[in-house]
C-alpha cells in the first residue's frame, strides 16, 4: 500500500527561502492556485444558482478575522491578492464554509456541523510497535528488531462536506523568524491547520466538538484552526503546547479534542469552553469522534456510533503500528453514510459535490518526534499512502492539489 517510490522530479521549490509569512503564503497561493481558483468558481455557479446571501457569512468572516494573529491575517491578505476569484465567495470560502454548507445542503441537519465529523486516534509507547523508525533513524532495532523505539502515533480522518470543492494539499511552511515550520494536508488556500507535524517533532491534531459559548463575540473566539496552527508554530514540545493554551481564557477557545504527541509523550485535551476546562486523557489507547468523553457536550448517533466501532477496533490490541491505524482508518462498519470511521456518500447524493453530507478528505498518520507525515488523498480504502517528509522534495501533484483534482476529473 505504500507509495514510495513517488516521482518528485516536477516537485515545487523546497522550502527554503522564505523569510516572512505573507512571502510564504504568495509562494503558497501560487502553487494551489489551479486548485483554488477551480474551487471558487465552482461555489461562486452554485451560490448563484441557489440564490443563496452571503452577507451573514462575509460578516461573521470580517469579526472573526479580529481574532486572528497578525501573522496569519498577513497570510491570509497574501493569498488573496493571489487567486484571480471572486473576493467574497473566496472571503467565505476561508472564514465561513461550514456554514455556506449549512445553506447549500438540501434537506434539514445534513452539513458539515451535523452531524459532524471526524475520527482521530492516538496510541502511545508501550502500545506502539516499531518498524524501524519513521525515515529519522532514531529507532536502534540491531539489538532488539521488535524493540519499541517509535514515538507516539497519530491518526485523523478529516471528514468534510462538500468535499468536491474543499481541494486538499501537502502544506510545509519552513521556520520563520523565531517561529518553527510545520508539515500537514490541508484545505488549499486557507490559514486555518486541523492537523500536522513541525520540525521539532510536536504533532497536534483536533476533532471538533459542539460546544461554544454564546457569550463570546468572533472577535474574542479564538477558532480551532487557529490554535492548532499556532501550537505548531510556538511549541517544541506538550508541556508548552499545554502552556500556551492555559495563557489564553478557556472560554474563549472553541469546543475541541486536542491530540498532542512529541517524541517521548502524548495527551489527548478535551477543551470545553462552555465549562471552562481542559480535560486531560493520558491513556495508551485513545479515540475521539465528535463529542466529549470526559465532559458534557452534544452527542449524535453518528459520533456515537463511530466512537463505539473505534474502541472495538483499538481496544483489545497488545500492540498497533501505522499498518494498524490505516486498517482502522478504512473501516466500513457502519457505511456507506455519516456512521463510518471511512465516511462515503450514501448512494443517493450527488457525489462529489456532498454539500449535505459528510465524506473523508484525507487520512493522516503521524510519529511524535518524527518531522514526517504518511497521508492519503481522498477515501484511505481508495488511495495509496505517501511518505512526506519536512524539508524533502515533495510530489508536485500533491503540493498543488492537481492529485486532488484528478480524483475529480
């Protein structure tokens, strides 16, 4: 299943080079930009034909965007400057697309807040079996070939709506200033980071979760995307990932799980704004989907159902290791449909362009202390897993999301 033997001879520019963020993101844009733009035009020939107002979303981007650091609001200004699109369905593309999908699904309660998504899972040393280390030559397996020498692992599904228009890309931003850089797929032409790796090895990866205070204005409210993108830049390790989110009110946070893992630690957080606390999970095995485990928050039949199937596939192992994790990411359980760990569309929706139902996007797996990341483009039971290592040559077609597109075309 592994696809190693990749052809990086039509790979971008390594990282190296830029010295400023907003640099950075134009150098981004540049390469997603086939990806975006197609994406926008698509949203902009849907929003006219439904005849959907975008001002509610445009607004809610122009206050959430206070909350952004200046850095990222840089990021973002660079990018936009970039794309040849329409600048409020772009707009609303970045700050506001689950709710465009709540506008554009058909029927009531079929988008990407409900149900939700997605499926992450952890396994922790001693329950994580090496294979030799993860292209960092840390493991020593001469003495010892079964030794556990990995760090912890890290998987996430990333389950979205409207998947069609949502291209995903292998994402490296190089250190920058005293910040560090960080490996991840994610969305094309967005600042927000649901999940990755840095250079120092710290990996953090989220699922969200239904639990938001009415009282907090988007000005204050510091978004999910934002405080795992910050978390790789600012952080080497858990203990600071732990500090950096303690200086900041708990209630202003976003209701989310929160997988962490450096080299020789891992820690689920349960970050409960409405609560004001932040529940700690520090077992080898640990899963979430979409509602807390440890807290109160809102629970579906969906999160329910693929939590339930996901403590039957990790619980009873002695050991697991990436081979583990990508089998438990291809579940089919409960599928086709919102129950399944590997979420596909039921027979009956217009297939890509999902807006009223969840589906897998990517499937992640990282290695505390390894700046690596093995992923999978689309559905994991329809795709070959690709090895991506921070500051490495990288595929061009996963770069700028043209892998993305050829799954569509």
């Amino acid at each position: 299943m592994d696809d190693t033997a990749v052809d990086t001879s039509a790979s971008t520019d390594g990282i190296a080079g830029s010295d400023s963020f907003a640099e950075q993101a134009r150098r981004r844009a540049e390469t997603e930009r086939e990806a975006v733009e197609w994406a926008i035009d698509e949203l902009e020939s849907i929003i006219d034909e439904r005849g959907i107002d975008l001002e509610p979303m445009l607004e809610y981007g122009r206050r959430s965007r206070e909350s952004l650091p200046d850095r990222h609001l840089r990021a973002y200004e660079a990018m936009a400057e970039v794309f040849d699109v329409d600048p409020d369905v772009y707009d609303v593309y970045v700050f506001a697309y689950s709710e465009l999908c709540e506008e554009l699904a058909d029927g009531e309660g079929r988008s990407e807040k409900n149900p939700k998504g997605c499926t992450n899972a952890l396994a922790a040393p001693p329950r994580v079996e090496s294979d030799g280390g993860f292209d960092t030559g840390t493991a020593d397996t001469t003495a010892d070939p079964g030794a556990s020498d990995s760090g912890p692992l890290v998987l996430k599904n990333r389950d979205i709506a409207g998947r069609g228009t949502r291209p995903k890309s292998i994402v490296e931003q190089p250190p920058i200033d005293d910040y560090y850089g960080f490996l991840t797929v994610d969305t094309c032409g967005t600042i927000s980071i649901f999940k990755g790796v840095n250079d120092q090895g710290l990996v953090a990866a989220n699922t969200y979760i239904d639990s938001e205070r009415d009282d907090v204005d988007p000005e204050n409210q510091l978004r999910n995307g934002t405080v795992i993108r910050m978390l790789l830049e600012e952080c080497a390790s858990i203990d600071e990932a732990r500090e950096l989110l303690e200086s900041y009110p708990t209630r202003h946070l976003c209701g989310q799980t929160l997988f962490l893992a450096d080299a020789s630690d891992a820690a689920l957080l349960e970050v409960d704004p409405v609560a004001e606390r932040i529940a700690v999970d520090d077992d080898p095995v640990v899963t979430r989907t979409n509602h807390f485990v440890n807290s109160e928050s809102t629970r579906t039949e969906s999160s329910a159902d693929r939590r339930e199937r996901s403590l039957e596939l990790l619980e009873g192992a002695d050991r697991l290791d990436r081979d583990d994790l990508w089998t438990f990411a291809q579940d089919h359980a409960n599928g086709p449909g919102d129950d399944s760990i590997c979420r596909h569309p039921e027979p009956e929706t217009d297939e890509p362009h999902a807006f009223g139902q969840l589906t897998t996007a990517s499937t992640a797996i990282f290695e505390g202390g390894s700046p690596v990341i093995e992923v999978g483009m689309g559905n994991p039971c329809e795709t070959e897993r690709t090895r991506c290592a921070f500051g490495d040559e990288i595929p061009a077609d996963l770069r700028t999301g043209r892998r993305w597109l050829d799954r569509l075309h």
